[in-house]
C-alpha cells in the first residue's frame, strides 16, 4: 500500500470541533498513515496562536509571572479537550510542561511544547501512537539537519505501524538540547518524514485550496494554480508567498516525491500540486504568480574601471560578512554594482558597512536607497515566450511606477524589479493584469 504522509497545523487545528474534521480526512483514507502536527493556531481574527503565547513565556521573572503567562495555553489546551470530549490527562501534561519550560529556561524548547502537546492529543484521537519528533530528528552542531542519522531513524521509528503522529518543529541538537526549525518549520518536519517513509505523495493541509497566484490581500479573487514545479515554488516562497516553509522542498525533492496543498475545510477542493521537473507538464501560461516583499535597501557603488580590478567584488562582500549582512541580489555594470539587501540586515550597521566599503575598495560614489520593494514575476513559460518582459515592463510603466533596479535569473524563470515601497501593490496588480487578465 502507498504511503501518505499528512501535516496539519494552524488553523486546521485550531479548536476541537477543526479536530473532529481532520480526524476524519484522515481515516477517510487508509494510505493517510502518517500525521506530523505544528501547534494550534488561529481560532479567528485577532486570537493568538498557541506558539507565540509560549514564545511570551520566556519573559517570566519568576514562577508566578510564568504561571500567568502560560494560563492562555493551558486555556486553548483544556478547552481542545473539552469539546472533543476525550477522557485525557491533559492537566497533567501542562502542568509537567510549565515547570520544564521554568526549569530549562530555553526558549526552543519552550517554543516546542505546543506541538509537543498538540501531537500527544492528536495521537489520542486517532487511536495512533505517538512519536517526540526529540527521539527522530537530529542537528549536526552547525544547526543544519543531520540528514543520515534522521532518516534512518524516521524509518525505523514508523517501520511496522499502522498509523502515527509525530510532533513537528523541533528535533534533537548536538547537545541533546530541543531544536526548533524556523517559523512554519512543521511543513519541513512533514517533509523530513515523506522523505524517510518514500511517501507517495506529501499532503500540506492548510485554510486555503492551493497556491494562488498572487497575494489575495493585493489582488481580489487571484486564479488558483493547479500545478506548479519546485523551483518556482522555491522562487515564489522565498519573495513572501507564505503558504508553505520555502525549505520544505528539499527533503522531498531529493525523492521526487509531490506535495499536495489542501484545504482543511474544504477537503473536496483539488489543491494544488507541487511537482519535481521530471513530472511537471507546463500549463501552457506565461507567468505561473507573482510574490514580493517590501523594505529592502539598495546600497550603490561607482568606480571607473572597477571591472579591471582583480578582487573588486570580493573585498566588497567581505564588508558585509564582517557584519554578518546577508545579501539578496547584486546587479551589476561595467562601473557600478548594487547591493540589495533587506532593511532590518542593516539595523544599526549601515554607517559602519557603508565606511568599510569607502575603505576597502575606495569608491568614487556610493549611494543608499531606502524603501525598496522588490516584485518577482515567475514562470517556466516566461524563457519560452518572446515579448515576456516587454509585456512586463510596459504594465508597469502604464501604471506609471519607476523601476528602481531589474534583475533576471539564470534559469529565466524569474524577472526580479525593484519599485518603491508605496508602489507595491500597484505593481502587483499592474502584471497580475497583463498576465492573468
């Protein structure tokens, strides 16, 4: 029988009455074997989600502030058990779980504890046993996953069982100390597990029916994508397309193994799938989405001859290490170079990055450029189509907004512009309605 290996989390494990739902996706088919599970989210707009109550946690001063601020999840976690009526112990385990968050004082292990929690309910209304993701998933001590030893672990922790549920988020470090992944980390969790299991297919079960093809704040009603491949999932995720943790593809992809994004409230909906190359057919589209992020700077750097200095660029980016500084794109000229880079990376470090370049490589000119947004527009349809960016780049113009810096991929699966902040949305809906409408 093939494996399915689902995630669900958020919202679709928000109360008791969501629960009842998914447990019966679940048993409405038998390859659903199993469940990895992140920690309740939103019940409605303006609740908080279990996970940032207990990041709250962490400020506690002594046993009573921490008693106070741990009352909200102990809230959410009685009144989960209350509506689905389960004869369970749940008292016990918040009340072991607040003294080791007070006695550890670390705050990824006090961040886990929702998952932790919700994978030993989930695993009481299913029937299903229970596995502490501590006891499968492993860091190296450079924080990356230690691939060999989790996979054999995964493995042999599900081998023989029927059905499981194993706690997402976190795993073990080097240390023997709770690991968490960042935020959304349980979607790389469920994928860490398809992996190990050689599931036939991955199933993310959110509040939405699939990857739409812009952001619906933006742009009312946007198409929803049927199919779309990894890399431009990977392109679309990383510029703010949310629906799924952009690292969660790696572990699946290695396998070839698709994943599937469903909607926990209305299961009967097609979703959409997210397919290795080998297995994507194109739609026939120019653009597959369009995803951006907002507040991005542009640090420009000017230099006759800078590309007959040997070293030019790597003395440069040396600056930026030296400060930790990540970079986003450089675009770059025969004179001239760009830094873009996310605003909050320069938090009290510009002035400081800013004379390490004048120093290292003695510029004639250098620039800062503050507000930057930066728009993709992605699609294995654009290398192929003649006009893409003339297309493009007349939408914008039409919608009279300045392009601040254009960068194309090498794959040519992606267009990147950089507009001013207060232009975002109207870029959006500017190419959401030259290639969608």
């Amino acid at each position: 029988m093939a494996i399915k290996v689902c995630k669900f989390g958020g919202t679709s494990l928000a109360a008791g009455n969501v629960i009842r739902s998914v447990k019966s996706i679940i048993e409405s088919d038998k390859e659903r074997r199993f469940i990895v599970v992140s920690a309740p989210g939103k019940r409605y707009s303006g609740d908080t989600k279990v996970t940032d109550m207990l990041y709250a946690c962490q400020s506690a001063r002594d046993r009573e502030e921490l008693k106070k601020l741990f009352a909200p999840v102990r809230n959410r976690f009685t009144n989960i058990i209350k509506e689905l009526d389960l004869s369970f112990q749940i008292e016990a385990l918040l009340d072991e779980a607040e003294q080791q968050i007070f006695l550890k004082k670390q705050e990824d292990f006090t961040a886990s504890r929702g998952e932790y929690i919700c994978g030993m309910i989930m695993a009481e209304v299913l029937g299903a046993k229970f596995i502490d993701a501590k006891d499968v998933i492993f860091f190296k001590a450079d924080g990356t996953l230690n691939d060999e030893k989790t996979y054999k672990c995964v493995e042999a922790a599900l081998s023989g069982v029927s059905r499981a549920v194993i706690s997402g988020f976190y795993g073990t470090d080097a240390d023997g100390n709770i690991k968490t992944f960042s935020r959304g980390g349980s979607d790389i969790s469920g994928a860490i597990v398809a992996r190990a299991v050689n599931a036939s297919v991955y199933e993310n079960w959110t509040d939405v029916s699939g990857f739409l093809a812009c952001d619906p704040r933006i742009v009312d009603s946007p198409k929803r994508v049927k199919q779309i491949s990894y890399k431009e999932f990977r392109e679309l995720s990383y510029m703010g397309a949310d629906l799924l943790h952009c690292e969660s593809v790696f572990p699946v992809c290695k396998a070839n193994i698709p994943i599937l994004i469903k909607n926990t409230f209305r299961p009967q909906d097609e979703g959409t799938a997210i397919l290795p190359t080998s297995r994507y057919i194109q739609s026939g589209t120019t653009v597959t989405g369009i995803a951006g992020k907002k507040n991005f700077t542009i640090i420009f750097i000017e230099k006759a001859n800078m590309n007959s200095e040997a070293g030019f660029m790597c003395k440069v980016l040396q600056v930026l290490s030296d400060e930790n500084v990540l970079i986003e794109h450089i675009p770059s000229g025969i004179d001239t170079m760009s830094l873009v880079i996310e605003s909050n990376q320069l938090d009290g470090k510009l002035e400081r990055v800013i004379e390490g370049i004048k120093k290292a490589v003695l510029p004639d000119t250098v620039r800062v450029s503050k507000d930057i947004a930066l728009i993709a527009t992605v699609g294995y349809g654009m290398s192929s189509s003649i006009g893409t960016s003339a297309r493009l780049f007349k939408a914008i113009a039409v919608a009279n907004i300045n392009i601040r810096i254009i960068e194309q991929g090498s794959s040519e699966i992606n267009i990147i512009v950089g507009v001013r902040n207060e232009d975002y949305e109207n870029c959006i809906r500017a190419i959401y309605g030259e290639f969608f409408n």
